[in-house]
C-alpha cells in the first residue's frame, strides 16, 4: 500500500503559482530561500510532526484561515508548501494531577474538527496515509492529530480506543513529569525506571490500534523500552539529536536514536531553540527539575499551612536572568544532516514544535512559511532533492503505513 502514499506526489501547478508568489511577497521571511527551494517546497509532501496549534484554538476561538501574529496559520502554510501538520493535543503534568486532563484533550480535539468544518476549503482532518489522495486538494491543509502526553487516557485502557476513534494517530507517552505510564526525560525522578506495567500495555495496545508511539520526552530507559516492545516501528515526533546539546536528556542520543532507526522509524527534527542551542537546552533542563523542585517545595508548605512560592514570579525571574540565546537557522540543518549520517536518511523527518516553545526559534525558521529557507540549507549541505523530499515528509508516511499495517483491531 505504500504506492498510495507515493501516488500524492507533485502538487498542481496553481498551487504552485499561487504559493510562490505568497513567498515573493514574504521577503523578509524568505531571505535564506532560493527558487530552487520555494519551487522543492511547493512540491514536495511536506509533513510536520509536531504544531501547538489546538491549545491556541481551544483558550479562545483563532481564525486560522487568514493572517495572525501565531506561528502556523494557512496563509503562511500555502507560502511554506505545508500539506500535513499533525495538530498537538498537549495536556499538561497539572492537568494530569487535577483530573482535568481528559476534559482539556477533548476540547482541543473539538477545536480541530471544528476549524475543519469551519473551513473546508482551506482544512480538512486527516485520520489515514491511505487518505491523503482523497482529501487532498488546492490549497488545503490536512490535519492530523496527536497527543502529547498520555495523562488523558488515566487508567484505563479503553480510552485509547476513544480517543483512536477521535483521531488521535500518535501518543507521547509522558510530557514533562513522570506519569502513569512512564518517566520523562526532564525530571530527575526516576519512578518507574523506564516504562510503567501500564505503560507496557499500552504500547501493545497502541500496536493494536495502529496508534504510532512517540518516545519524544521519555527518559532514555523508557524510549528504548518502548522501542523493543514495540512490534511496529516507533517515533521520536520532536526531539533534537543530543550529540549537539550534552547532558540534555530531552534530545535523542545517538543508542536510541539508533534504536527507533532499528526499528524502522524516524527522528522527526524539531526546530526550537532550546533544543538545538547547548546553551538554551542546558537552561531548559535546569528551568524544569528548579521548577520541579519548586513545586514540591510548595506542595509541602501547602499541607503544613505555610505560605507557598509564587510560581508565576519565579518563572519571570528566571527567564529575565536565562535570556534566550540568538540561534541561526544552520543549528537545525547540522542537526539534520547529523541524524541522516548517523541513521541512514531513511530515519529522519522534522517536528518543528511550531506555537509550542514560545517564539523561541531560529533566524529564518520562525513560521510554516519559512519551510524553503531549511529546504536551501539542506540543498547547500549538499543533500539531494529526493533525500530531502524523504525528511520532509517520505519517511513518516512510510512509517505511518507501516504501523496502520501492523494493527490488529
């Protein structure tokens, strides 16, 4: 079936026309890109992992069907050459212990069918690789759904048929705390040493589904873990490689990197400066476990009737003193062309975290719009057009394929 991904191939040509001339007048945006790279981008498949969109939609309604001050929008999708962006259903570890987790998934899933509905021309929900020939047309984007974080199915098993039946085509199983199914990456707890028993079963269930299963934020133990278990190829959905940013758990390192390559799956890049800056990744980790510690500290001051930190204060403090450090658009092209030489370019792809770090990005590389400045970055690292077109969205949808292939529902 991997002849139906294939066969989406190149766009037509007036959404060609009509994208490029969207770029010619977004020159600032566009002041790495050549010719050469909008025309790549504007017929590729360009499929990004990893967008923050839903939590703008669901906090208050956002028109992204025109122009806005956000990352990802489909004015700056048609000028980036866009074609499918797996909206991130993101919950978060306070949610999670607030039993509000389920609820705030929902609203957010809501928020995306609706925008779809909303504007069927510009958006339509993508639920299968097997649909993208069917969905697709000029000027459309498809989205697909993911979750960041495993908080909202709870304890039960069964929601993960729920929120399959809503969508949701990949899971990442715990965010930035440890969770029901398995330790994260940035805490310096280490609860489970890996997976949970749960976690284990819902990895088998996942394979069940057809669900692919994200290791981005796990704990090393865990991302293996769940990459030998797994009887489908796993993915990293946004992760940076940790060759660049040492001691930064959050990043890929190069045995499980190698890991989900052996697999079969893909590291999708992600963009965000905290990940491909060793400066901004090592005040990322340190801003996590201190605020982490926070927390706890309050927590106690909370049952023994004393006075508690302010959270929002202490935030503001440290990122006034933790200024984000300038990062050009070559870090992710070196993070790139890293992951490609180290796993074969088979195992790459990108998860931008577009709308989810904050504006915290690199020159040139701040929007969907800014897709054909990375494509010229590659072309002048010297990679090919058809190795580049596997990054941009080949490999995932082969992935993709292969897990649908894998259930047994």
């Amino acid at each position: 079936m991997l002849g139906v991904v294939e066969s989406t191939g190149n766009k037509p040509m007036h959404r060609l026309a009509f994208a490029l001339a969207a770029c010619l007048a977004a020159t600032t945006a566009h002041a790495q890109a050549s010719n050469a790279s909008r025309a790549l981008a504007q017929d590729a498949i360009i499929v990004d992992t990893h967008i923050d969109a839903p939590g703008e939609l669901s906090g208050g309604w956002r028109d992204l069907t025109a122009e806005t001050d956000r990352e990802f929008d489909w004015p700056k999708a048609q000028a980036g050459g866009l074609d499918i962006a797996f909206m991130s259903i993101y919950t978060s570890p306070r949610e999670d212990a607030e039993g509000t987790a389920f609820h705030a998934a929902n609203q957010q899933i809501d928020a995306v069918w609706a925008l779809a509905a909303r504007a069927p021309d510009k958006f339509a929900v993508l639920t299968s690789p097997r649909d993208i020939a069917k969905l697709e047309r000029p000027g459309r984007v498809l989205l697909p759904l993911g979750m960041e974080n495993g908080a909202p199915i709870g304890d039960d098993l069964a929601k993960l048929s729920f929120f399959f039946d809503r969508g949701i085509r990949y899971i990442t199983l715990t965010h930035s705390a440890a969770n029901r199914l398995s330790d994260s990456s940035y805490s310096a707890e280490r609860k489970w040493n890996g997976l949970s028993p749960f976690g284990r079963e819902v990895v088998a269930e996942m394979n069940r589904l057809g669900m692919m299963v994200d290791v981005s934020h796990l704990s090393d133990a865990a991302a293996l873990e769940a990459a030998k278990l797994s009887r489908v190829p796993v993915v990293a959905t946004h992760s940076g490689m940790r060759h660049f940013t040492p001691g930064f758990e959050r990043n890929a390192s190069d045995e499980v990197a190698k890991a989900i390559a052996a697999k079969g799956g893909v590291v999708q890049i992600t963009f965000g400066t905290g990940f491909v800056n060793p400066v901004a990744a090592a005040n990322m980790q340190a801003k996590f476990r201190e605020r982490a510690a926070l927390q706890a500290r309050n927590a106690e001051a909370r049952a023994a009737g004393r006075e508690v930190e302010d959270e929002a204060a202490w935030n503001a403090a440290w990122d006034k003193s933790h200024p984000v450090p300038p990062t050009e658009l070559q870090a992710v092209v070196d993070q790139i062309v890293y992951a490609v030489n180290l796993l074969g370019v088979d195992h790459v792809g990108i998860g931008s975290d577009f709308d989810g770090v904050g504006g915290a990005l690199p020159n040139h590389l701040r929007t969907v719009a800014d897709y054909p400045n990375l494509i010229a970055g590659l072309q002048a690292a010297g990679m090919s057009d058809a190795d580049i077109r596997k990054v941009l969205g080949g490999n995932l949808l082969r992935v993709w394929t292969a897990v649908e292939d894998g259930a047994t529902r």
